[in-house]
C-alpha cells in the first residue's frame, strides 16, 4: 500500500495519482493531515500505529510500504473547543503526528521526512547548496533590521528590491490568498522600520526575460515557462500568461540534480529566473511545491511518474 499526506481540499494532482495507482492495482490510502484530530482514532507503540480515520477506514503501519508527503497542512482545531486550549490541542496533536510520520522512515518516501523539512524551513541554506553545485544566487538577506535592509538596499540592489515572506499563506494551484512578492524602491524603503515586526527575505530586482517553474523527479525534469517580465512573481498574474515547455540548458540540469542530491530530495518544485542578461539565477525549492498546472497546461506526467518512482522503490525495499 501506498500511503499518500495530503489535506482535505486537495484535488486534481491527488485525483490524478490515484487514478494511475488504481489502474496498475496498487492499493493507497489517503491521509488527511489537517484531519489528524480528534477526528480520528489514533494508537502509536514502539513499533506499529493504528488510525481509524473520520469515515471508519482502518490504517496499519505494516500495511504501509511507500509514502508521498503530498503537503501537510495546520490541524484543524473543533469549534467547540475553548479558545484559551487551541494552542495546547495543536501542538499535542502536532506532536503526534510527527510520532507518527517518524515511525515510518524506513519505507520509501517522496521526500524523506526529516530532509524536507530541513530544506523547507531554511532558505538561506537552500541558496548556500545552489551557489555550492555551481548555480547563480542573488545577494540574500533575511532580517527585521532597518538599518541592515537599508544598507543592503544601497549595496546591492541598485534602486529596486524583492521582499518576500520565507513562506506563503497557500500553495495552491492557483494562488490563491498567495502572499506576493512585494518590490521596494527609494520611497518604499522610508517605511521599512515595520519590518521588525515580520523579517522577510530581501535580494536585488532581476530584470528577467522570463520565469521557469522546474519540477525534479529523481533524475527527471519538466519544465514550464511563462513570459511574466512585468511582474515580480507569476502568481499575481495569472490568466493575462500562458505556460509553454522549456528546455533547460544541460549545464543547469546537471547543477539542480547534484543540489537535490545533496539536499537529499527525490522531488521539488524549483524556482529560476532567465535574466535579461542571459543568466539563469536560482531563487529556490519547495519540497512540495505546486506542478499541477504544467501537468493540466503541458500534458506532463508528473503525477504518474510520482507514483511509478515510489512502486520502483517500493518493489526494491521489499
């Protein structure tokens, strides 16, 4: 069986995988990782767990031999739960959920759990094993310090910046309630003091020609472009650009498939921009980063390669 993480309104690229997984008769269960609550009846010991899931479906760990952390989303609290026993509901039930992801790491994963999240909650270190593996960085700064943005600003960025959250408020397909990148210039950059209050990440404008959205599969690459030069990110301009297929110079692949490598990561949806200059600079990678719209736009197959890496590796570790 393969398990499948995801949450409770995902669709199309889960609908997508399942139907390949059934169609080669291999069984899957669906695990929704906001709905790991009280929901679900849930039983860990040293060496087997038990979930009985909010429909009656009974999950056993020894019935589990690849897993697919799809996304894991915040566990939804009841609402007839006291305000002041959110916090305490959501991080017991967060520790649990850990219990029960670490009890299966000796099974196949997409990704192996400890190494994304190490890659996801830290960018910065993301961008010291681009630079390593012979990719194009932009200068980065990640703070709440004014006067360190500031002088950043005047060092490095020649009159325009790109602030970003390190994360965003959704990964969805289409973006929505997407925290966009924001630009700053001279006169933004008088207001900058509130920062202290949210550090964001800061690099330099890169003129571009255009945007790729590069998604790796072991070895494996499909890549989207879309002609957003005007816009600091592709996901405030969706419906006026079109996705179309790219082929990305081989120098470049063999750079991403030694970083994910030392990232240790089968999978990711990674971020370049082609610089006007002709440069190809790497911004990052989301472990569980969106694809679905280079599979539904560019016909690629990426949610049945997903699947068919996972049986393979399954099939080995047996």
């Amino acid at each position: 069986m393969i398990l499948c993480i995801t949450h409770s309104r995902d669709f199309y690229n889960i609908d997508l995988f399942f139907e390949y997984l059934t169609s080669k008769n291999i069984p899957y269960f669906r695990l929704n990782s906001d709905q790991l609550n009280n929901a679900q009846k849930i039983s860990i010991s040293q060496n087997s767990f038990e979930i009985i899931d909010e429909s009656g479906n009974t999950l056993k760990s020894e019935d589990i031999k690849s897993v697919w952390h799809r996304k894991s989303w915040r566990i939804s609290t009841p609402e007839e739960l006291d305000e002041e026993y959110k916090n305490i509901f959501i991080k017991e039930y967060s520790t649990l959920r850990y219990n029960l992801f670490t009890a299966l790491e000796h099974v196949p994963w997409i990704n192996p759990f400890e190494n994304e999240n190490k890659i996801d909650g830290n960018k910065i270190f993301q961008l010291k094993i681009a630079e390593k593996n012979g990719l194009i960085v932009p200068e980065t700064l990640f703070s709440n310090d004014a006067e360190a943005i500031t002088a950043f600003f005047h060092s490095h960025c020649n009159g325009k910046m790109v602030a970003k959250l390190h994360g965003v408020i959704s990964k969805s397909m289409g973006g929505e309630n997407f925290i966009s990148t924001n630009i700053i210039d001279e006169d933004s950059l008088e207001n900058i003091a509130d920062i202290e209050y949210c550090p964001m990440i800061f690099q330099p404008y890169i003129e571009k020609k255009y945007e790729l959205r590069i998604v790796y599969l072991d070895g494996e690459f499909f890549t989207g472009k879309i002609n957003n030069s005007e816009n600091a990110d592709w996901r405030i301009a969706r419906g006026n650009y079109f996705w179309s297929e790219y082929h990305l110079p081989e120098n470049i692949e063999t750079s991403l498939t030694a970083m994910m490598k030392e990232m240790g990561l089968y999978m990711g949806a990674i971020d370049m921009i082609r610089g006007k200059d002709g440069s190809y600079y790497f911004l990052e990678v989301n472990p569980q980063g969106e694809w679905g719209m280079l599979q539904k736009d560019l016909n690629f197959p990426i949610a049945q390669r997903i699947a068919d890496n996972l049986i393979k590796r399954m099939k080995t570790n047996e």
